[in-house]
C-alpha cells in the first residue's frame, strides 16, 4: 500500500511539473492561406502576419477570421503579457517614531502623515532616502 502511495505521489508530481512547462503549438488544420496566417499570427502576432499576408493582397489581411475572431483580436489573444508594476510591503525596521512614519507615509501618503503629526517629517530620512523620495519610489498606488 504505502508503495502505491509513493508511486502515485511520484506521478502526480511529474504531472503537474509537465503541465506547468507546457508551451502553446499552433498548427493549422489544413494548408489554406488564412489558416497559415492564423497560425503566424498566433505565435508571431499581428505585425508578422500582416507583413506574411502583404503577397495575397492588401486587403486580405483585414477581411479575414481566425477561430470567429478578427486576425488582429487572435493575435492579441496569444500575446505574452509583460508585468510591469510590483506591490512592495514597507514594514518599520523599528519602533522608532521614524521608522513606523517611513512605513506609515508609504501606507497612506506622505500628506496624510503631515497633516496627523506634529513632526517635521520633510527631514526625515527614509533608508537613506529624503522620505517623498522614498514614499514615491516604494507606493504602491
């Protein structure tokens, strides 16, 4: 029993690690033009398809479908997604008063901190960092 266990936990692993390095293959289901450009358009997006489809004419491109959809909508479809925005959690490195008003500026705004303290918090340092230049640069709005 404990055999099987194993075996199957071993599958189940190899499994999913499989799965998730799976890379999309587009093939076209016959040899037709609009299907090869479909195809170029899925893996190489709309810019190479229209340059590919320039031969058949110029306004074939813009009359055709893939999969119901317009070439240039399929294309965008497959397109890689570039992340370009990070959220970053500043916790105080302390309990000092400035470092949870470094933490606390990041949080709710470095207005929202002047306006609820007494302390001249425009001299305050931040990492090593004037705090704007630290609320600005770790904010995650």
């Amino acid at each position: 029993m404990k055999n099987v266990i194993i075996a199957l936990a071993v599958f189940l692993f190899t499994s999913a690690a499989q799965a998730s390095t799976t890379i999309k293959k587009f093939v076209s289901l016959d040899d037709t033009v609009a299907s090869n450009l479909c195809v170029v358009a899925a893996e190489d997006g709309y810019k190479k398809a229209v340059v590919h489809a320039k031969q058949y004419g110029k306004n074939y491109i813009t009359t055709m479908t893939c999969n119901g959809k317009s070439i240039k909508r399929f294309s965008k479809s497959f397109e890689m997604k570039e992340v370009t925005s990070k959220e970053v959690l500043v916790v105080p490195a302390n309990n000092s008063i400035e470092s949870n008003l470094c933490a606390l500026a990041v949080r709710d705004g470095l207005k929202s901190v002047i306006s609820t303290t007494d302390i001249d918090v425009s001299q305050t340092i931040c990492n090593g960092q004037q705090i704007a230049h630290f609320v600005r640069r770790y904010s995650n709005s």
